[in-house]
C-alpha cells in the first residue's frame, strides 16, 4: 500500500502534467445582461427643470427609484412647517400596524390641544370638541384635510402619553427612513428651536408613506372634511388643477412661508415634489404643477432586472459547482431622459475571486448602470444559488489552479 505522501506526491505531479496542456487564456470578467432594448423614440433633449423663482429649496424625486431628477438646495436645512404632519401620519400608521393603536380609537381632545392648537391660535385648526373623544381615524383625517393642529396634538398624546414622547418616535422612524437631516420636536410643525428638515428628508418621507401606508396615505387626497358645523377644504390646490395628484401636504408659518409637498401617478409613473419657502398658496402650487409636468413629460422609468432572475454569472473556486448565478434581491429601476434606455451601459462589480462555501442571498458585488459615463442606479448583486463546498480532490485543484493564476 502506498503511504499518504506517496498518494499526495502522485496527485499533485498529475495537476502539474495536466496544467502544462491546457492554454493560458484568462477569463474575462463577467458582465451583467444588458436590459432589453428599448423601442426607439428618438433622443430628445431635456431643457432645464423650471425652478421656482423664490422658494429657498424644491426637488423633483421620481418615486420609483428615489432618484432626484431635479432640485436646488435641498438638503439644506428648512423649517417644514405643516409638512411635519406626514410624519405624524407615518407614526400613526407604524404604531397602528403593530398593534399598539387601533383606527377606531376614542381619542380625546385634551385641553392642553386645544388651547395649544385649537381655534383661539393662530394656527389651522380641526374643530373637534375639548374634553370629548373621536375615532382616531377621524381625528386623523381633521389632522391630514384641515391641518389641524389640534388634531396634532391630540392624537401624539394618545398615541405616546405626550408630544414629548410622540416626538421621540418621529425621530426614531425618521431615522428608519433615512432621513438623515431632520429632527422634530413636535407633531405638527409650529415653529420651534431644533425642529427641522430638508426637502430631499421630505420627498424621502412622502415616499415612504406611499409604499408602506398606503391607506394613510389615501387621506391625503380628500378634499374637503367636515367636524360638527364646520366643512374646511383641503389647502392643496393641485387636488383641484390636476386629477393625478393624490397628495401630499401643504405647509406655512411665518418662519417657513408656503410650503408643498405633491403626488401625482400618471399610468405607472409616480413622481414626488417638494417646494419650501415660496410666497403664496398659489405660487406653491403654480411651482410644483411645473416641476410635475417637466418630469412627465422628460422622463420615463424602466425596471432593468428583476429580483431572483439571473444578471450574470461568476466563477467559484473549491465548490460543488463551478459557477455561481447572480442577480439582485429588490427589482432594480431607473429613470431615465425618454428616449435614452437603450443607450445605458451596465456593469459588474464583483470580486475577483470567489471561493465556495456561498450561501443563497449572499451579497457577491454590486450592479451598476450608467448613462454617460456617470452611475445613475446600483443594487447589490446576491447568489440566487447557494454552492456548497467541493470534495477534497476537487479543492487540491482549485487550490493548484489558483495558485497558478496568481503567479
């Protein structure tokens, strides 16, 4: 019987002899699918984003991908005024969805909301009773139609124990969110020291409100609600001009002037505008119909993978296979100037060695896309397949042939 070095000796001069016979070609990199070829409607150039002449900051976000398309000092810090409300709307929803508050509620309107927010401020206001309760989805829709501050801060207390607290948590989901430059201390946005946002935070919040809530979000777009004898309309302008805004919020105080936050889905494409600071209720919504139209009409989104479907491949080293498959977790979309999808450019960055064992959903890389010659989309490339490591002999190999490579 031959001994164990023997046995080694042997297989490792075969992996030399077998080496010397095949060819020295390296393997190029592997490179993601291209997207499927767009149907050619000519290139058409895109003139510049018609900006508001006074708002101190305005963005044009498309919804889908969370991409800014257009915008001008947006993440400098603003006070977001009435806007805060769709942050108190997505606590709500949040704290509702698990479990801890219910649509149907009694929430009282304490005396502290109505002194602080009710009709004897100067501040909108919703007109619910002091010292008398109402459905929490009610109070809800006095706050999101009417603005009501009352409204505000009837259901932080209910919802928290106090607007300190209820304060806390809208920092906590914000940060969730990702809004990275805003800080509240209030649920209904009066101005206050410390309590602050910024348009690209906000175009991030009106997103996620969208897609995580969208119930909540469906108040928005009710134009007029009625407490007792009092019908107050809704103050977004745009609900009346365009039947495909939804939402969001309007906003104003002297500190932050008339401020907009607006929705609008025309066939599969939903785009999201924010505008701070202009110089009336009209402007705001003149502005943000402009910015909405410019987008429609330059823009267009298109899913370039979808997720658990293979991007590329890559070669994996000491596995029981020899390639792994790779595509992305989340479906990957891009806005893009109409037009132009056929000219992206997509690319891969992986390592360049891959050794076995590789889980299923294992992040490999990175997918990127590029039109030109700047990145406008990237999603993290995952196995779709797992790879589970080779036998001893396949591994003694792997392990030559890198080896070799490497020299």
């Amino acid at each position: 019987m031959k001994s164990a070095s023997a046995t080694g000796a042997a297989v490792i001069a075969a992996l030399a002899t077998a080496a010397f016979g095949l060819a020295f070609a390296q393997q190029p990199a592997p490179q993601p699918s291209a997207p499927p070829a767009a149907v050619a409607s000519g290139e058409l150039p895109v003139p510049p984003a018609p900006a508001p002449k006074v708002a101190s900051a305005w963005l044009l976000m498309d919804y889908a991908t969370g991409q800014v398309l257009a915008g001008e000092n947006f993440d400098k810090r603003v006070e977001p005024a009435s806007i805060t409300k769709v942050m108190t709307s997505y606590v709500i929803a949040a704290e509702m969805k698990n479990g801890k508050v219910k649509a149907d509620d009694p929430v009282m309107m304490s005396e502290n909301a109505w002194r602080s927010g009710g009709a004897g401020t100067d501040g909108s206001y919703s007109g619910f009773e002091v010292n008398k309760t109402a459905p929490l989805e009610q109070m809800e829709k006095g706050m999101v139609v009417q603005s009501g501050n009352d409204a505000a801060i009837a259901l932080a207390e209910h919802v928290a124990g106090s607007e300190e607290a209820f304060a806390s948590l809208m920092n906590q989901y914000a940060k969730r969110i990702g809004m990275t430059g805003s800080h509240f201390v209030n649920p209904h946005g009066l101005s206050a020291p410390e309590h602050y946002s910024t348009a690209h935070d906000l175009a991030r919040l009106g997103r996620a409100l969208i897609h995580d809530y969208p119930v909540a979000y469906s108040y928005n777009k009710i134009k007029e609600f009625t407490v007792g004898p009092i019908t107050q309309p809704n103050r977004n302008l745009l609900l009346w001009r365009d039947p495909s805004v939804d939402g969001i919020k309007t906003g104003h105080h002297s500190g932050a002037g008339y401020c907009l936050m607006a929705s609008a889905k025309r066939g599969d494409q939903r785009l999201i505008t924010v505008v701070m600071g202009d110089t009336s209720e009209n402007q705001r919504a003149v502005d943000s119909q402009a910015l909405l139209n410019w987008g429609f009409r330059f823009f267009e989104t298109h899913t370039l993978y979808t997720a658990g479907k293979q991007v590329a491949k890559q070669k994996v080293w000491k596995g029981q296979a020899d390639e792994v498959r790779l595509g992305v977790a989340e479906p990957m979309l891009v806005s893009v100037p109409r037009g132009r999808y056929a000219q992206l450019k997509p690319s891969m960055d992986v390592p360049k060695t891959l050794v076995a064992p590789i889980k299923k959903g294992q992040k490999i890389g990175t997918a990127k896309v590029s039109l030109d010659g700047k990145v406008i989309a990237q999603a993290p490339l995952v196995a779709i397949d797992g790879v589970e490591e080779g036998g001893f002999f396949k591994r003694l190999w792997d392990e030559f042939w890198m080896w070799w490579e490497s020299t």
